[in-house]
C-alpha cells in the first residue's frame, strides 16, 4: 500500500511538473513612445475577447464595467487588459458572483493571464498553404509575438514597463442557479497594491442549455497522446502519461468532444518531419513464426476505456488502413526485429492480412461492446485507393463503419461513409446532407491549411474560430473536423515559447498547450459550439427573426471566395446581432 501511495505521488508529481510555469522569451517588439506618452503607472479595464492585445500597445477599448448574459449551463467568456508605464509584477483575484438566491462561485470559473508567443507572418504563404521557407534557419523569421495562451498555473506575472497583459474569464453558469444578475469583482494588483477593482456581472438567462453530454454538434478534434508524454519527457502508457493525459481529455469532453482519435497503425500520417511523426500505434501487430499473424489490443482497450471515463464515448475513429505512405509496421518473430509490410489497399497482399485483421478485430470490438461506436477512419486519400479498402472492409465485415476528412465529395463512396467530412472550402450536393442525416450518418467539413479566414492560426481573428461553428450551422453540418487540437511538432521547440513550424503556420496542428493550458482560439471554438447548440433549439421552435438575421451569413458562407471570409471584418457585428437575439 505504501508502494502504492508512492507511485501515485510520483505520477502527480510528474503531471504537476507538466503544468508548472515557464520562462517566455523576452518581448522582442518595440513600444511606440508616443502611444504610451502620458501614461502613468500601471491599470487595468474590461476589454473584448475579439482582441488579442499587442504585448507593447497602450488598449484602445477601456470599459469600467462588463455585463455578459448567457443560458443555464453555458460558459461565458470575458478578457481584462493591464497595462503599465513602469512594470511590476501583476496579479488578480476573481470574487464569487453573488445573485439574489445564489452564488455562481469563482471556484468554477477559469482564469488565467493572456500570455503571448513568437509566430511568423501569414505573408510568407507562397502556394496557399505551406510557407515558403522550409529549411531556412526558424530565427530569420521572427516577425511578431501574438497574444494566445491562457495560463492559469501563472499566479504572478513579472511585466516590464511599457507592456501589457489580458487576463482571461471563462465562466460556466451553473445549470441549477436561478435566472437573475450575478455580480462580483475582478481585483487586479500591482506590487501587491490593487490598482483596479472591475465590476462584473452575469445574467443567467431563463433558458438552460442541455448537458455537454447532449450536445447534438459532431465535434472531431484529433489528439495526439503521444505528444504529450514526449513533452514531458516520461514513458508512453506511464502511469505519469495517464495522469498527464486526463486534464485534456476531460477539457475536450466538457467541450462536446464525440470522437476518440485511436491509432490501429505506426505512422498513419507517414514519418516526415511535416507529419504526425510521433503517432505511434496503439495495436501491436504480430507475425508469427509461422507466417500468422497475431494482435495485441491491450494498449487500445486502455485508452479508449480511459478516454470514454473522461466523458468521451460516441465514437472511436481508428486510423488508418490507408496510411500515408501504405507502409504497416509489424514485428516478425522470424527475425526478432520489426519489419514493414508495403502494400496498398488494391494488392492481393494487402486483401489477405486486412481481411485477417478486420475479422479479429471486429471479434474484439464486439466482446468489448465497442463495434457499434467504431469507425475505420481515413484521411485525405484518393478514390481509387478509398474503394479498394471499401471493397475490403465489405468483404470482411460488411457493416463496419466507414469514416473518411477528404479534400472533395465523393459521390462513388458516399454512401458507404458514415462520417464524411469535407474540407470547407468544398460542399456535398444540394440537399445531400439532409438525406445522410436521415440515413443516420453524419456530415461534418473542416479546416486545414488552405483556408486564409476562418482559420485557428495562432494569429487568427478570435472571431474567426466563433464563425467556424455558425458557418457549419448556416451550411446545415452536423459538427466540425479539426487536425489538430493536441500534436505539437516539432522536437527541441517549446510551443509554450514558439508557435513557428517549418512547414505549417504557427497553430496549425494544436489549440491546447502544454500543461493543459487553454487558448483564445479553443475557447472562442467552444463559445461557438454553444452557440451552435441555441441555434438549433430555437430555430426548432420557429425563430424566424433569428433565421432572418443569419442569412447574411448563410450567403457569406457560399461566397465566391472558398478560401476566405468575403468581408471578413462585418463577420462580428453579424454574429453579434444574432447572439443578442438568442439572449433576448
């Protein structure tokens, strides 16, 4: 029992030192002297969450006071900014917000300062989506840091003068508080002086949002485990992995997180550095002696059991039987070493061991109560390769769920994918979504590299990720897709410090941080995914001035331009107006 007790100590010493604070790198931006002439000393005010605040710049938007209103059981989202003329060493405390009846307690709330990180200019694009300066030294590329990591672990922040900071809110109304006003104080100190008390307030509206766990929206955010015990810098399947694992997981499933992203093979993305480089598989795939061939699933039960005891548990996306590069690791008991098999779905080889594999594993996936809630996921191959696997996985177990992210529709294999998801610059048929959903399969779209706006960049509009959820309503999906949420790159480089990659730009493959820290980009995502789901129950109910007030965006989002927002900068008055009347 004692030995117990140490290993866990350990464990959450190991999952504590994950989240524990870290040094930036020191703001490389120049102040102007003349915005900040005049400027005495250090304050602080209410701002917006549509603003990254530059790390140098005096904020233009200074409010005294800041009401938000939201249903039972959303969360709300607010953004303070300090700035200082002389530097100190700022710090804040949230009070409980007091109704009538009830508290909505600051316990439940998340608060953490806005930290900014180095990224490169989106104007080195050179072919719509990869940089065009692979291989060139990262340093030479430094041209701006961008404010985006929220970090709660950061109890004193050490500001130099001239230089400015938000502090980030995220605040879950209770869905058992009555309706009314909820009012409290943000404190802000400098030096341990406070220079600010900012008045708050929340209106619980009368309405109630259901549960996370009802939420209708098809969220797809692909996470790498694997990633996160790198970082770390312990063992894969660890006792310190789980531990570090869980905080993300639970994160995602109260976002509306439906889908498990599992690996069934060694490298599904291939092994280049502008890959998923570090996806291992979760399946050890065997051949015997005697040329059979043997499975073990013991690292996939664990994780899909553990993910589904974090809350999520409606779907188990396995990739891939289409890998990158068609290569499959094994180990060979003939040789004592692993080995690749290459074949590709439409050789007699790859038929043979496939078939196999679908047959044990369909076996598996049914005594675990898991074969309903499988899918066997692809990403971005091409047709001829997607019908030869189909014809495969048919042949074998005919209904195995199919789920495919393509560049394009696909009208040949439509019907045998069951979670089909296009890149959002393209579209299924008129109606064709409808007649899936009646089908009872899904229909998503999702947002790689091509896209200029919206995009979840770390130098993105925050305004762009809320979009991202109101263009899959106006366009009738089912949820959305992400590449990545947790799969950070790139070895030897701290993404809490640096955003830049060699090939993506800077966010590309991730919304989450090390230490489980949160970003502006993932919670503007979730206040979108909420808004998704008010849409949805009061359009159920005949809306129409609601309805009405999206079709400027329901035309903005067929617009000309599939790769950008036409007018991008009407996009928040537009979601704005109608926020204001689902609050009503």
């Amino acid at each position: 029992m004692k030995r117990r007790a140490l290993i866990l100590a350990a464990c959450l010493l190991s999952a504590g030192l994950h989240a524990q604070s870290y040094a930036e790198r020191d703001c490389f931006l120049t102040a102007d002297p003349a915005e900040w002439a005049g400027e005495k000393g250090t304050r602080a005010a209410w701002g917006s969450t549509d603003i990254r605040y530059s790390p140098v710049g005096v904020p233009a938007r200074q409010d005294k006071t800041l009401t938000l209103t939201g249903w039972r059981g959303e969360t709300v989202y607010a953004q303070a900014v300090v700035w200082t003329a002389d530097g100190g060493d700022i710090s804040f405390s949230l009070s409980d917000l007091r109704g009538s009846d009830a508290v909505i307690p600051a316990a439940g709330c998340e608060a953490g300062f806005v930290r900014p990180v180095v990224v490169d200019k989106y104007d080195t694009m050179t072919d719509g989506c990869y940089k065009g300066y692979m291989g060139e030294p990262m340093d030479a590329f430094d041209s701006t840091m961008v404010a985006d990591i929220i970090d709660p672990a950061l109890k004193v922040y050490s500001v130099k003068a001239r230089q400015t900071r938000g502090i980030w809110i995220s605040c879950p109304i209770p869905r058992d508080v009555p309706a009314g006003l909820y009012k409290g104080i943000l404190s802000v100190f400098s030096d341990g002086r406070r220079i600010a008390s900012l008045p708050l307030t929340v209106r619980a509206h009368t309405r109630t949002l259901p549960h996370w766990k009802d939420w209708s929206y098809h969220l797809d955010l692909w996470i790498n485990p694997f990633t996160c015990a790198d970082f770390a810098g312990v063992p894969y399947w660890s006792d310190a992995h789980w531990a570090i694992l869980r905080p993300y997981a639970e994160r995602l499933a109260r976002s509306g997180q439906k889908c498990i992203t599992a690996t069934m093979m060694h490298h599904p993305w291939g092994s280049g550095t502008g890959t998923a480089a570090n996806f291992s598989s979760m399946i050890s795939w065997i051949r015997r002696a005697d040329g059979t061939w043997q499975w073990d699933y013991d690292i996939f039960d664990r994780y899909v059991q553990f993910m589904m005891d974090c809350g999520i548990s409606e779907q188990i996306s396995c990739y891939s039987m289409a890998p990158w590069n068609y290569q499959f690791r094994y180990y060979d008991e003939r040789t004592g070493d692993f080995s690749l098999l290459k074949a590709s779905p439409d050789s007699p080889e790859y038929e043979e061991v496939f078939t196999a594999f679908l047959h044990d594993f369909a076996a598996h996936l049914r005594g675990k109560g898991w074969f309903e809630k499988t899918a066997i996921a692809s990403d971005e191959r091409p047709l001829d390769q997607m019908q030869a696997l189909i014809k495969v996985v048919r042949k074998a177990e005919p209904v195995f769920k199919l789920a495919l992210a393509g560049f394009e529709h696909l009208p040949e294999i439509d019907g045998d994918i069951y979670d089909y998801s296009l890149a959002s610059y393209k579209d299924f048929p008129k109606g064709r979504i409808e007649q899936r959903r009646e089908a009872g399969l899904k229909s998503t779209f999702y947002i790689c590299c091509p896209e200029i706006h919206p995009n979840r960049y770390i130098f993105s509009d925050p305004i762009e990720q809320v979009y991202i959820s109101y263009n899959m309503f106006v366009r009738g999906a089912d949820g959305f897709l992400c590449w990545a949420v947790i799969h950070w790159p790139r070895t030897g480089v701290n993404p809490l410090v640096d955003g830049r990659y060699d090939i993506w730009y800077p966010g590309e493959s991730y919304m989450l941080y090390p230490g489980n820290r949160t970003s502006i980009r993932f919670e503007r995502l979730v206040e979108g995914i909420q808004d998704y789901e008010k849409l949805r129950i009061l359009l159920s109910e005949g809306r129409s001035d609601i309805s009405a007030a999206l079709a400027p965006l329901r035309r903005m989002a067929y617009g000309p331009d599939r790769y950008t927002i036409p007018d991008r900068h009407a996009v928040p008055e537009l979601i704005y107006n109608v926020k204001k009347l689902m609050n009503k």
